[in-house]
C-alpha cells in the first residue's frame, strides 16, 4: 500500500511524499495552516500530486494505488475517485505504450474539479480510435472520453477532469 507523509518545508505550507519513489503531493502555502496534521480539516485552494517515471509495466499499478489513496485523503466522493482512477490508468499506459521518454503524472484536486495530466515526449496527440470487436488495444482514449466532463490532448500532455462533490468527513 502506498504511504503519503507531511512535512512542513522552510516557509510553511505542507509538502507530502509518497513512498513510490518520484511521487510528491503539495498543498499551496497561501491556505489556512491552523493545523497540519490532516488535510481533510483544512480548507483547501487545491491539492496536488506529481510523479515522474520511466515506462514500467508496474507502474500503472502503483499510479492507481498512489492516486486512490490521494483522493481519500481529499476527501472525494468514491464513485468519482474511482472514475478518477480508471482515468489515470488508461492514461499512464497510453502514455507508456505510445509515448517517449519520461512520463509525468499530476493529479490535482480544486474545491470541485478533479484533473489529471499525464505527459510524456511524444509530440503526437492522443486520438478517439474505433477499436474494432476483436481489437486488443484502442479503447483507453474513448473510456477516459467517455467517463470524464471534460479531455483534451495537445501532443506531449493528454489531460481529463471530473466535477465533484467532497464526501463528508
């Protein structure tokens, strides 16, 4: 399972790492910093997290872990983290299969939006394919489509968001 924890960083805000090596989680140091101990309690401009990888079979998986474990502790509703997350798996493996080079994951969490971006060096944008019945691959693009309110591919970054809720705490 995937651990996030919080330090403090000179000059305030919160600054959480996860144990998947290149992961961190930032929370901007304009916000309310009445207590650090937990996120949930405090109000949030936006949370965030980013990792840099270099393709790796396993590391879909532990984007997803890693993810799902970053929207609990924002408290997004679970219907909605598990779009989220099904989001950045197809995503991270496009990218890995498709892409070159470094791939890059942000994940940020606004008072209602949730959007992930997930870039990588290939120029080439991202594109709807029409997988036929038999096809192995095609899919990914068109469920991320399908799922979120919103997605877009500019070549290197292909993004997608979702509006939330934030569950109660």
């Amino acid at each position: 399972m995937t651990r996030l924890e919080e330090a403090t960083p000179p000059g305030g805000g919160i600054r959480s790492s996860a144990a998947t090596a290149g992961m961190s989680c930032v929370r901007p140091t304009q916000e309310d910093r009445r207590s650090t101990s937990a996120w949930a309690d405090i109000p949030a401009a936006h949370h965030a997290c980013q990792a840099a990888f270099l393709p790796d079979p396993t590391k879909a998986g532990e984007m997803r872990q890693t993810t799902r474990a970053f929207l609990r502790r924002c408290r997004v509703s679970q219907p909605v983290a598990g779009f989220v997350v099904l989001a950045v798996s197809e995503l991270v493996t496009n990218a890995m299969v498709h892409g070159e080079g470094e791939v890059v994951l942000r994940v940020t969490v606004t008072v209602d939006v949730v959007r992930v971006s997930v870039t990588d060096r290939n120029p080439a944008p991202a594109v709807l394919k029409e997988a036929g019945p038999d096809g192995e691959s095609g899919r990914g693009i068109r469920l991320v489509y399908a799922i979120s309110d919103a997605w877009e591919s500019s070549g290197e970054e292909t993004w997608c968001e979702f509006r939330y809720a934030r569950a109660a705490a």
